[in-house]
C-alpha cells in the first residue's frame, strides 16, 4: 500500500496538535508533505510556532512548517484564545521549537505541490479557517482539478454553531475562504460539528492518553485537558470534542464515519447566519448535492485507535 500525500493546512490549537500527532504516528498510510499554518484559533506567529512545537514532539524536525495568510480574506481575524489559551498550546509547559520555519510562504507551498505532485494525487486536510486553501485556489486556479480531495473540519448543522449561535468557528472566521473553496468543485468531505461533538475526551480517554506513559501521552493527556474544562462547562458534557482529529481519522478509518453526500451552502449576507454551512441534510432543496457531510463516528474505536498510534511516537 502506498501512503496516501496531504497537506496538513492548521492553526494549532490543541485538538489540530492532535490531529498532526496522529498523522505522524500513521507514516505507512499517510505521507505529511508538509504543515501549512494559518491565523485561525492563536495569531499566525503563533500557529506557525505551535505546528514546530508538535512536529518536534513527534521527533520529526525534519518536517517542513509553511506560515501562511495572518488574516481572512475580507474581514478581521477572530481568535479563540478564550478555548486554547494564549499560546494556543496552553495546558503542558512546552519548550521553543528550534526547527526553522519555511521561507516559502504555504500559500506558494501549496500551489507548488500540487503542480509538482502527479494530478490527483494530493489530498488538502484544513484544520483551521480556509484562508490559506482559498488564496491558493484565486492565485492559481489550475491548481484545482489537480487536487485529489479536500477533508476538512469545519461547519455544523444539527449542532449548528459554536462562535456565534449559528456558525462554527473554523467557517465563522473566514467565510468568503469557505465559499470560494465550495464553488472549487472539489471533492470535499466535511467533519462538522456533529460528529466531533460525538468524540469526546472523557475522563477515561484522556486517562488512556496519560497511560501511555510517554511525554507524547502526557502532553495530550495535558492538552485535551486543559480545553475540556472550558467545553464542558459550557455544553455539560463528559468531555471535550476533539475536532480536528477527526480528519485525519477520516482518512485512516473511514469506516468509523457515516455521512451524506449533499448539498451545503455558506451563508455570507445576515450578520446573524454569518458563516452557517446550511446543510441540506433532509435532502429539501433541488440544489446539486456538492460535498459529504459527516454526522456519526464509532467514538470508542476512535479514541481506542488514537490512543495505539499516539503511544508509536
Ligand atoms: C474548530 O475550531 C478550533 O477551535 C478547533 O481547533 C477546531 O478546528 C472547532 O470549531
Ligand atoms: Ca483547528
């Protein structure tokens, strides 16, 4: 089996540090071009720092990071500091990456790439708001029928939003991104909402992390954490959802996901609606279905199966 090529585009946050570990953890499935950061839940200098700090924690500084867009496409950046902490990595005290920063700006990473890789044959996995994937897609359209797939986390419909009432915070923070990358006509695969709310970190689960007995197991077990004090306050639930690992589980265990391929829309006209991913789940509307939204995953085996990969690093 050869190993399938992504690009991992994130703004780590603590569940994206995940969600990179995992993908190191799986070399023979998954080959990690490279990390492309992006101003999302921390500002960029932050992100782009956090992505080296998790590379090196994989003992992979060999790893090429990418800092890319440090604000929307149309508007303000709005941050999540009030979840990640101020580092974004809050929780564990982690040390300063000594592995370099790219000079390539990941917007020309990306584009490059995917002239240079056979077509079809690179997969984009956003963890983060899509400035970096849609910059790329308006600078270099060719650059479109040459991606494999887009598998991304963002967006909500039955969990409906988590920044404002109606929009989650990946597709809240740049929608003109998100609506530039659903008219790309791209394979896209959405774990939204409602199936990282189904993927929390319990007691016991982030108690598995911790027994791995490494520092990867410690620092994730410090990490998921940390941000479950803020979710569990505010939903009441056992756990935190640990988003963004979801993607990259996607790509390992498809079978643990169940979804529709339907149609999904971002609203950008009402302040109120801004950034909502209008789902048409129930399958209402005549418009053409444009993506697979995902609802449901087996979460034991997930969090089973992230545990083993977690204790090879
Ligand atoms: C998403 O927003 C960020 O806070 C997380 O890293 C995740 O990508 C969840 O809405
Ligand atoms: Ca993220």
């Amino acid at each position: 089996m050869t190993a399938r090529k992504i690009i991992i585009d994130t703004d780590p946050g603590q569940d994206d540090a995940v969600a990179i570990l995992l993908a190191l953890a799986s070399p023979e499935e998954l080959e990690v071009l490279g990390i492309t950061a992006v101003a999302g839940n921390v500002p960029l200098p932050l992100t782009s720092k956090n992505a080296r700090i998790v590379c090196e924690l994989a003992g992979r500084p060999d790893l090429p990071v990418y800092a890319g867009c440090d604000a929307p496409m149309a508007r303000p950046l709005v941050t999540a500091e009030h979840v990640h902490g101020k580092t974004g990595l809050d929780g564990p005290e982690m040390i300063e990456p000594t592995m370099p920063l790219q000079d390539q700006h990941a917007v020309d990473f990306i584009i490059e790439t995917l002239r240079s890789e056979p077509e079809g044959t690179v997969t984009l996995c956003p963890l983060g708001p899509l400035t970096n994937i849609a910059t790329a897609m308006e600078r270099a359209p060719d650059i479109i029928p040459r991606i494999q797939a887009i598998v991304l986390m963002g967006g909500a419909y039955f969990e409906v939003g988590n920044i404002t009432p109606s929009a989650e915070f990946n597709i809240y923070v740049d929608p003109e991104a998100a609506k530039h990358v659903m008219a790309s006509g791209c394979d896209i695969t959405f774990l939204p909402l409602d199936v990282t709310h189904h993927a929390l970190a319990t007691q016991a689960r982030v108690d598995a992390f911790r027994a791995i007995g490494t520092e990867v197991g410690r620092t994730v077990a410090e990490w998921t954490g940390f941000f479950e004090r803020f979710d569990k306050e505010k939903y009441g639930s056992a756990g935190a959802p640990l988003h963004d690992p979801t993607v990259i589980a996607y790509l390992l265990w498809p079978e643990l996901f169940s979804g529709r391929h339907i149609n999904v829309e971002i609203a950008l006209e009402d302040p109120l609606t801004l950034g909502m991913t209008v789902a048409d789940w129930w399958r209402v509307s005549d418009r053409p279905a444009n993506a697979t939204f995902i609802r449901d995953l087996d979460a034991d085996q997930f969090f089973s199966r992230l545990t083993e990969r977690l204790a090879r690093l």
